[in-house]
C-alpha cells in the first residue's frame, strides 16, 4: 500500500510484475529497440502490423518499474491501434507528465504515471516504451519490411 | 589545522542550509566549500575583466588573481612550475586535449593502454585516437573486483607502448589504481603515463613529482570549488613539445595572413577566454583542502565507508561490487539490490533525503566486467557523518519495502 503522493502507485508496481507483452515475436512487420544512455534502460519492442493495424505486440525491457510498467501498459493496450492512435497517446502521455492535461483517452490506468510530473528525471522512463513502440510502427510502414532491431539512442526529452 | 567534522559541514553553504539533507552523490560532485564561492562572488564583484589584454588596473588585478591560482594549483599537485598548470572546463576537456595535442605525434602501430575501469572520459578520446591515428588502443583487464589486474603488464606495456592513461581511483569501486607499478613498467619502454585525478583529488592534496607520473587531469567540481573549470597539469618539457588543441585568441606568438606561431604552454593551451572567477574560486578551495588534517579525514573517511559495508552486507538480495575493504579503497560504495533497478531505488532514497546515484556512472566496460549494467552508488566525503550512513541504511529498509 502507498499513499497518493507516492511515485510507485500499487498499480505501477502491479503492472511492471504482470509484464503484459514481454516476449518476442516470431514474425514481426516492426521492430526497434530504444536506449536511454545517462541510465542504461533498454526497450525492444516488436509489432506485427497488417491493414494498418497493430495485430501482435511483444517487448523485452530492461529497465526501472516505470520503464516496465509502461511497456507492460503497451502490451496489454496495444493491439487494435493503428499508428496515429498510438502517436496521440504517446503524445498525451507526454503532455500528462509535463503539463499535467489528464491521461490519454482510452488509456485509463495511464493515470498511474501522474505523480512521476514531479519528477522530470524520470519522464524518459515512462516514454521510452512509446518511443521504441512508434519507431517500430515506423519501421512496419517502410517498404520491403522484415528489419532487424536497430540500435538508437532516445532523444532528451 | 584540524578541524571537527561537526563544523566541516557547516563550511558548505547548500550543506549548511540543509540539514536534513544526506548528501552522499560526491564522485559526482562534491559540494562547494564557503569560502571557493566567496572567492567568484569577490572576483566577480571586484576584479572582473578578462585576462592577458588588458593595461587597466582592473584588467591588471584580474591577471594577477588568475595567474595565482594557477600557482595554487601548481602547489595543490607539488608541481615544478605554475607554467605546468593548463586550466581547462574540466577533467574531460584535459583528457581530450591530451589525446588530441600528444595523440598527434602518435602513429599507426603505437600503442596507448587504458584500464576496463576507466570513466568513459578517459575511453572513448582514445578509441577516438585510434580512429584518426590507427594507434593500438589496449586495455588492462580487471579483477572480479574491479581492480586493475596488473599481471597482464608485460604483454600490454611493451616497445610500442607510447602512453599509459588510467584512473587514479575507480568512480564506480573506490579502488586505488597501483600507480607505482604502472610508471615502473611505463619507464621500462620509454612510455608516458597519464593520471586521470577526477576521484582522487577531493581526498587530498597530490604530488606529481613523486607520484613519477607526466599528465594529471582532474575537475574543479570534484574537489569542493566551482563547475566549469579543471586542470591539466603536464610535465614541462612535453607541454612544449606539443601542438595546440584548440585555437584562438590568447594562444598565439604571432599570425599572419600565411602562417601563426604558438605561444608557450601553458597559454598556449587556453585558446579563448579561460574560465577566470571559476579558476580563482577553485584556487580558493585548493588553498582550503591544503589546510586540511588529511590522515585525520582519511581515518574518519575509511571508519565511515567501513560503517557502511558493514550495514549493507545486512541487506537482503544486495552485492557489493569492488574490491574487499581491506583493499585501499576511496569512500565510493557501489551495490545492486536483486529485483531492484537503481533509478527505483535512489527515487525512494530521495523521499527520505538521501541523495545517491544510480546507473552505468559513465564506466560501462567496467560494470560490464562486474556483471552488472547498473548499480547505486554512495559516495562518501569529508563532511559525511555516521548520521549519513545510518539514514542511507534505514532508507534501504524502506527501499524494500517500498518497492517489494
């Protein structure tokens, strides 16, 4: 139990253990794994996309319980979404953390992330998972598909 | 003169004006003594112009406290001559116009050799080197422990051997490099050696000379003065021989429209505008740290980094990483907690006004050869207490219980 002041909501930790997604996909149409350098943090994320939609989603995520509660979030929400779905969430999740507007629609338990506003270090945590999970469906939307995982550095944020 | 730890704390303003606060982030930066903020603040506010241009009094007084802070340094290293003291931003900086300036005369087939265990400031210049050079870059092993494995020296250190550049002291371990045995088997060849300091000079005063050593870098920020201002400290006659790494103004002998000759070192080495009230600021806690009872606060250092080894092999799940403590050890502490990632774990210390860093500490080669990508670590200083170590050990109980 924690109060609501706390960083590590029930639910974070709950949703890090659960880990909803973690695996790997045998055929994958996307794929990209994402570094956060200053801490080590490391997000593979793999998507098989047809008719624009996101049909199978898997990550391997070695990271804080953020970084893991947020790739397990993807795993358990991800599938069904096209690109611009998720690139508006990614979005929102971001202006959550930064400019406290309230959680993605659609994404409720999101909303387990709103006292990480107060602590900027960490946004990048929360957002590495999007980030790799939008260059994956990127990398799905390229001709001649079937890329391996490619090695990138996530920006500053 | 020796002082009470109880007043140390109070010298540092931040410190002072916090006493709640456990600070224990000094590998990353030590705080800034009183009286190295009070020297910027007094330059600043008094003698604040830039330096070797101008004939005015104020230009002139300003010359006059940077070229005394280059002779502080000059004592704070036992160094021969001010003339031998480059200030620079920081130890980076140092190490890169090393392995620009001296890397230049370098060629393909020569050799410079690192340690697994250096900061990646004194890694990645040299792979750099190599890039443009076609040097050798080879690289001392280290124990399970994390300390540098000297039995590989013979085959490293060998005739083609031009540099030796390693970490004085681990920022991740606290192990002490054995800086003896380096210079030794560096003489046997012919080859220089290279001190990165960074870690080593907020726990005392150093002698180069005795040390045998011909390169010292080390950061401002590391040693209780400002950020923004470090030092390169070379031996004379290399200084001379070597070419320029940045250029611009204040660093020439002369230029013309076809050709431009270098002034002397150290100017030569400080292109541009040198970091001037940072310089006299750290002068100012260079002056401070030689005042020091230095075995009284290496006794009070080791009781409290034994303290805390102690406390930590308590915790459940947590390993250790470094050497032993009855190896010489600087105050740095690094350990994992299973399950537990580092950035989870400082987060929850930070609630409970511990300040701690956690990840790869910029020495990637060497977490890896410790067996881990991440870790937290505590690094202790002079104005740390046994009330530092006891809240980080009550903070780890509430690490776990936070986060199981």
């Amino acid at each position: 139990m924690n109060d609501s002041n706390s960083l590590y909501q029930d639910a974070i930790k709950q949703f890090a253990q659960a880990a909803h997604g973690h695996g790997h996909l045998a055929e994958a149409s996307g794929d990209a794994k994402l570094d956060n350098p200053l801490c080590g943090d490391r997000v593979r994320v793999q998507v098989d996309v047809a008719s624009g939609r996101i049909m199978a989603v898997a990550h391997e995520t070695k990271g804080c319980l953020l970084c893991r509660a947020a790739a397990s979030a993807i795993g358990a929400r991800a599938v069904g979404q096209d690109e611009a779905g998720i690139e508006a969430v990614a979005d929102s999740l971001e202006s959550m953390l930064k400019n406290g507007a309230p959680a993605p629609a659609g994404w409720p338990e999101l909303s387990m992330f709103e006292p990480a506003r107060n602590f900027p270090s960490r946004h990048r945590c929360v957002l590495l998972p999007f980030r790799a999970l939008m260059a994956a469906l990127r990398n799905s939307s390229l001709p001649h598909r079937k890329v391996g995982a490619g090695d990138t550095a996530m920006p500053s944020t | 003169m020796s002082m009470a730890p109880a007043s140390l704390r109070d010298e540092f303003p931040l410190l002072a004006a916090t006493p709640q606060l456990h600070y224990l982030d000094s590998a990353a930066t030590s705080q800034i003594h009183r009286l190295a903020l009070d020297a910027v603040v007094r330059h600043e506010t008094t003698r604040r112009a830039n330096v070797s241009r101008g004939t005015y009094r104020l230009a002139e007084a300003a010359d006059l406290a940077y070229e005394q802070a280059r002779q502080t340094a000059a004592r704070f290293l036992n160094a021969t001559s001010a003339d031998e003291v480059i200030f620079t931003s920081g130890a980076t900086a140092s190490l890169n116009l090393v392995a620009h300036s001296f890397g230049s005369a370098l060629k393909a087939g020569d050799r410079v050799v690192i340690s697994v265990a250096e900061h990646h400031s004194n890694f990645v210049p040299w792979q750099m080197l190599r890039e443009r050079t076609g040097i050798e870059l080879a690289v001392i092993p280290v124990t399970a422990s994390g300390q540098l494995d000297l039995t590989s020296l013979p085959e490293l250190i060998d005739s083609r051997c031009r540099l030796v550049a390693v970490t004085q002291c681990s920022n991740v371990t606290g192990a002490w490099t054995d800086v003896a045995t380096l210079v030794a088997a560096a003489r046997k060849v012919g080859a220089k050696v290279l001190l990165d300091g960074a870690q080593a000079v907020q726990h005392g005063p150093q002698n180069v000379r005795a040390l045998g050593i011909d390169f010292y870098a080390f950061s401002g920020h590391k040693c209780f003065g400002p950020g923004g201002v470090g030092v390169l400290w070379g031996r004379g006659e290399l200084l001379a021989a070597m070419p320029p790494f940045l250029t611009g103004g204040g660093m020439i002998g002369e230029v013309t429209a076809e050709a431009t000759t270098w002034a002397a070192p150290p100017q030569r080495f400080e292109a541009g505008t040198p970091p001037i009230a940072q310089a006299v600021g750290l002068a100012a806690a260079l002056e401070w740290m030689m005042s020091l009872d230095w075995p009284q606060i290496h006794a009070r250092e080791a009781r409290l980094c034994e303290l805390l080894i102690e406390g930590l092999r308590r915790v459940p799940g947590l390993r250790l990483l470094g050497p032993e403590a009855s190896a010489r050890l600087a105050p740095i502490v690094s350990f994992e907690i299973a399950g537990l990632h580092p950035h989870d774990i400082c987060q929850v210390l930070d609630a409970h006004q511990l300040a701690l860093r956690g990840g790869h500490h910029c020495a990637q080669p060497l977490m890896a050869a410790l067996g881990a990508e991440v870790c937290t670590r505590a690094s202790i200083a002079l104005y740390n207490d046994e009330a530092d170590i006891e809240a980080l050990l009550d903070g780890l109980d509430f690490v776990l219980r936070e986060l199981a």
